[in-house]
C-alpha cells in the first residue's frame, strides 16, 4: 500500500531549515538518555538538489530534535556508501538512513542490518533489494516526473520530427532509471527521436562536459530539445550551449527535473523552457519514521511526497518564496 504525504508537509518541515552541525564521532547508545543515534549515509554533494537534502536531513535529525546523527557522504561511490552503513552496523547505531545511490547490491548490507536489530529507513531513492530488508521508504515519484516532462515535451512537439538529446542522471540509480522510462512512456507515437544519450552523473561539469560533445557530434543546429535529468546538467548544457554560439532555451529547447534555485532562475530567464519539481525537503518525514519505527508502530511500506511542474511564469511567481 502506498501513502501519498503532499509537499506541503514536507514543506513545513523547511520552514525550519537551519544549518546544524552534526556529530561523527560517537558510537552506538545515544548522546543522551532520549537521544537517538542515526547513521544516515548520504549519497554525496552531487549537485543543489542533494544540497537542500543533505540541509533538510541536518535540520530533522539535530540535537534538538532529540537526535545524534552520524552522517556520511559517500562521494557518489556506491561501494563507499555500503560501507558507511557497516561501519554504522558496527557502531551499534539505533536506527540507519540511507539514500541509495544507485539501486542494485543492497541485498547482503540490508540483510546484516536487519540481523543486528537495526531498522533501516531508505530516503530519496529506491533499491532493487525485497522491501522485508528495510522498514520504510519516502521520497519521490521518479517515473511519473519523467512522465510529466515527457508530456510538455509531446504537447510542445507532437509530430514534429524533433531531435532531442539526452542528460541522464547516475547510471543504475532509481531516478535515471525511472524518469527515463516515464518520459518515454509519455512521448511514445510523437515526433521526438533520441539522436543521443548519457550519462552527466547528475552534476553541472558532467552536464557541461557531455552537451560539449553532442555539440562537437550535431551541432546546435542538429539538436532541437534536451532533456535533463536535473537543473544542474541542465545549467552545465547552457554554458555549453552559450560557449557554441547557440541560444539556450530557443535555438535547444530544454526540459529538466529538480526546481532548485537556480534552475528556476535560468527558467525565468528563458534558457530552460520548463521544470518538472523533484522535492528535497524529506528530513521531518524520514525523522518521523525513524521515531515511529523504533516505537514499535506499524508504519506503511512506501511514502510519496507529489511533485508540482513549473513554466517561465509560474516560476516567476513562486521563486522568492521557495525554500530551496
Ligand atoms: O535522487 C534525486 C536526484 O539526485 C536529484 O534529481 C538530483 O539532482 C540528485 O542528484
């Protein structure tokens, strides 16, 4: 069963976003008699979207929220990151978080963690592993974003015969996975045919580095569209864009995923032409979860925070009240 929890809620939670430190060097049992000790293992700095993660998890799990929160992020390395969550086995952590990197080879870590006693909480991303191995999930719904985006793009293209190229996001993790399928799903009959795709690793220099080469290929006359996996390839492709004399947003027409700050920003100014939101701010939910886990109570299996989608003009309205 799943158990829709709107982005207002996690919202909510953001009004309280502040920058908390957070311990690293205490082992298992808790800083205080009430305090819960968490090891939560982060994927890495990726780009603005895991930022505001990274703040929004801060915020929920700090000292004065009843927590000790011992946080590790991984660089984007997937063996890294499972060795985060044994070390934190091995710490004889409470309660451990993860945002999976990518979506394979959880089985034999989950399995230890359960062994130990300790529950797991996955946040932001999915795993391939039986979802007996961990307690609960919330984050987002990859596939439909990918959805959401691909229908802009078939309602702006329709037959149009359409080149588009394509920034995907890390290889095997859920939202490249996901947000591929669902915008292929929902451009499917249309006129719009990939000439390329590849991964950008979701970071602006791999963004930039990738759109440098579809640009050497096809030339900005040879592309019509590119879709991102999210805003900072996005924002990378427009430096790219701009260095090879094309006009970001007119002569490219770009569609990506996040809603951060400053792909909002590049959206008002004309060089993204429209953005599918993939929400941060998961820390009070994920703290929630924990809590209730450990307190014995039945929790469901998967939490979906909805996502909104933004034009230029909807941008423009809401971007100084944004959080993130
Ligand atoms: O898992 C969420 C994705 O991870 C965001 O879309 C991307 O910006 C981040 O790196």
């Amino acid at each position: 069963m799943k158990s829709k929890v709107f982005a207002g809620i996690a919202l909510l939670g953001a009004m309280t976003l502040a920058a908390t430190a957070c311990s690293s060097g205490a082992g298992g049992g808790g800083g205080g008699d009430d305090t819960i000790t968490v090891g939560f293992a982060q994927t890495g700095s990726e780009s603005g979207w895991r930022s505001a993660n990274t703040e929004s998890m801060k915020a929920a799990f700090s000292e004065d929220e009843g927590f000790e929160l011992i946080f590790n992020a991984a660089d984007n390395d997937p063996a890294a990151q499972i060795s985060a969550v044994r070390d934190f086995i091995s710490r004889g952590v409470e309660a451990i978080v993860v945002a999976p990197i990518v979506e394979d080879g959880w089985d034999d870590v989950l399995q230890e963690a359960s062994d130990a006693g300790i529950p797991v909480i996955l946040e932001d991303r999915t795993v391939t592993a039986s979802d007996d191995l961990y307690a609960a999930w919330v984050g987002l719904d990859f596939t439909k974003e990918g959805v959401m985006a691909g229908e802009w793009a078939a309602e702006t293209f329709g037959d149009t015969p359409t080149k588009m190229v394509v920034l995907e996001g890390t290889t095997g993790s859920a939202p490249a996975n996901d947000r591929a399928e669902g915008f292929a799903q929902a451009t499917e009959g249309t006129g719009i045919e990939t000439i390329d795709s590849q991964t950008g690793d979701f970071t602006r220099d791999g963004g930039k580095t990738v759109m440098e080469g579809f640009l050497q290929k096809y030339g900005v006359d040879g592309i019509d569209l590119l879709y991102a996996h999210n805003d900072d390839m996005a924002l990378g492709a427009i430096e790219a864009i701009e260095a090879a004399g094309g006009v970001p947003g007119e002569d490219i027409q770009i569609v990506s995923i996040d809603a951060v700050k400053d792909g909002m920003q590049a959206l008002i100014d004309g060089k993204i032409n429209y953005i599918v939101e993939c929400n941060p701010l998961l820390g009070d939910l994920a703290a929630g979860l924990v809590r209730d886990v450990l307190a014995g109570e039945d929790v469901e299996k998967t939490h979906f925070v909805e996502d909104q989608t933004f034009t230029q003009e909807q941008a423009a309205e809401v971007i100084d009240s944004r959080a993130y």
